[in-house]
C-alpha cells in the first residue's frame, strides 16, 4: 500500500488536468472532524452472508466481477450483488472453482437474471475462469484458503491476490512512471473486514493500510465537495459523458488525485482532532454520497479495474 501512496503522490504533483485543493480539504474536514457519518454496510441485505467459507468464496466472485456497470443504465453495483447472492442461494456449488472455469457471457447472464449481454461481458468471464483456475491450482479452489495464507494482514492479502490473479493487477503508467491502484483488490479485503466486523476472516491488523477504493463515484464527490478541480477541457469532457481512455493521463490523475486527496484528509484529521480515521470508512462515506445523488456526473472510461 505504501507504493499506492507513494505512485498516486507522485501523480497528484505533477498533474495537469486534476488538482487538489487543499482549501476545499480543510472546508471538508472541518465538518467531518469530530464525526465520519457513519454508514452500515449492507451484507445483511443485497450480500449473501454465512459467517464462513462460502462468504469468502462469494465476496472473491463478487469482487471479481465488480467493474464497469455505467455502460447499461440500469444495471448497478447491487444488482451484482444480489443476483450472485441469490444464485449461490439456490445451488451451494455455483462458485465452486470447477465450475467458475467454464461461465460462458449467457450462463453468467442467467446466474444474475440479466436480460441482456452484460458490458465487458468477455472480460468478466475471462476472469472468472483465472479465478478458478487459480484458487484450483494453489488454495484448493477456495478463497477462505487464501484468505487464510495472509496471516491476518490486509496487505499481504492484496499482494497474494495481485500475485496470483493477473485481472486484479490495477497499475497504470504515468510520464514513463509506474502507478499502482489496486482498487479491487483492495476492496476484496475491506470487502471481508466489513461482513465480518473485523473477526474471524475479516480480522486484519493492518486494515488502516488500506487506501479508497479509486474509482467513478469518489472523484466525482470529491469535485462536488471542492477537494478535487477539474481542468475547463476534462470537465467539458464528463460533461458530455465522452469517454476517456483507460490508462490516458486524465483517467490515472482522476484516480491517483482521489487516493492522495483523502489521504492528506486523513491526515489533517488526525492533526485537528487527534482521531485515527480509516481509508476506508471515509471511502465508504465518500461512496455513499455519490450514490444518493442521482444526477452527479462521473467520468466514463471502459475498464476491468473499477
């Protein structure tokens, strides 16, 4: 995670088109200070939850296949969610790593009740499959095994899962410089920290490493907020909903800018009120105000990583 920090630092002091301003930092924090609002996450509702392996297992799927939904304005991160719940509901074998081996785009449509092709459709499936082949290959099909093979480090559990499975690899390259973002992998971790309250095989004690989740929502909350200035030629741009391409300068400053940004929040937290704030709880409430306002507009880029 300190290379996280690190690349998206680097990001933020040379960017061009995102800027962060720190003013807006200190009006944002000046609010939230004392208190994050808190925001519950919802296992008990659109997740499926058993307090064991198959938690784990469905978090992993799930976790794998949460990208890039705005291309069908009706389908959305909880129709994910909810559908996988359901399928595995309904047959206790669907994640099994045998069979996440051999989805094909109209049985992943099926699982999820989804009427038509889902966007990315093939790359969804393609990481399904190195999904389960590689949790049949070195943690006998079960992700609770790699789970376990973290030693209860949130860290070490998004090197393993960055390691072994090439589609959670979230880097990028900046002016000749590697960026590392990790969002998905990331959020496996937090993912598991917050169904299990912080036990068992959500029990982490490093989960203060992990950074936001970088992705559409953030930055566009951020903008609204006056943490995060867009340039007049990439606002215009989110404006009229053109796409921007995945790896292009103004798609790595949007995210990289985001995970900095709300690590000098973090930190001017702990200068003001002498309050540890998680990452991940101010990504969570970050999250959670973007998707109460229907009308904010975020960037649109074509990605597996967010």
């Amino acid at each position: 995670m300190d290379e996280v920090r690190a690349t998206s630092a680097w990001v933020a002091a040379r960017s061009s088109h995102v800027t962060i301003d720190h003013s807006g930092i200190e009006k944002v924090v000046e609010t939230v200070k004392t208190s994050i609002p808190k925001v519950e996450w919802d296992f008990e509702g659109i997740h499926y939850f058993d307090d064991g392996p198959l938690t784990v297992q469905y978090l992993f799927v799930l976790d794998t296949l949460n990208f890039c939904f705005w291309p069908d304005k009706d389908l959305n991160y909880d129709d994910l969610a909810s559908g996988l719940k359901e399928a595995l509901q309904n047959d206790k074998s669907v994640f099994d790593a045998d069979r996440l081996q051999k989805y094909a785009g109209p049985e992943l449509r099926k699982l999820l009740k989804w009427p038509r092709p889902l966007p990315l459709e093939d790359e969804r499936v393609r990481l399904l499959r190195e999904v389960g082949l590689e949790l049949e290959k070195n943690f006998e099909g079960k992700a609770s095994n790699l789970v376990d093979s973290c030693g209860k480090s949130a860290e070490k559990l998004v090197t393993l899962v960055t390691r072994h499975f090439p589609g959670f690899r979230d880097h990028s390259v900046y002016k000749g410089h590697q960026v590392f973002l990790y969002k998905r992998a990331q959020i496996f971790a937090a993912d598991l920290w917050g169904a299990f309250k912080g036990k068992g095989y959500g029990e982490f004690n490093d989960i203060g490493e992990i950074t936001i989740f970088a992705d559409y929502i953030v930055p566009a909350v951020l903008r609204q907020l006056g943490v995060l200035k867009y340039s007049a030629a990439l606002a215009a741009t989110i404006e009229a909903n053109v796409e921007i391409g995945s790896g292009s300068e103004e798609e790595v400053e949007l995210r990289a800018c985001s995970v900095c940004a709300v690590e000098k929040m973090r930190e001017l937290i702990l200068k003001k009120s002498g309050k540890q704030v998680l990452s991940v709880e101010l990504d969570i409430w970050l999250w959670s105000v973007g998707v109460q306002c229907p009308s904010l507009q975020h960037h649109r880029t074509l990605s597996i990583y967010y």
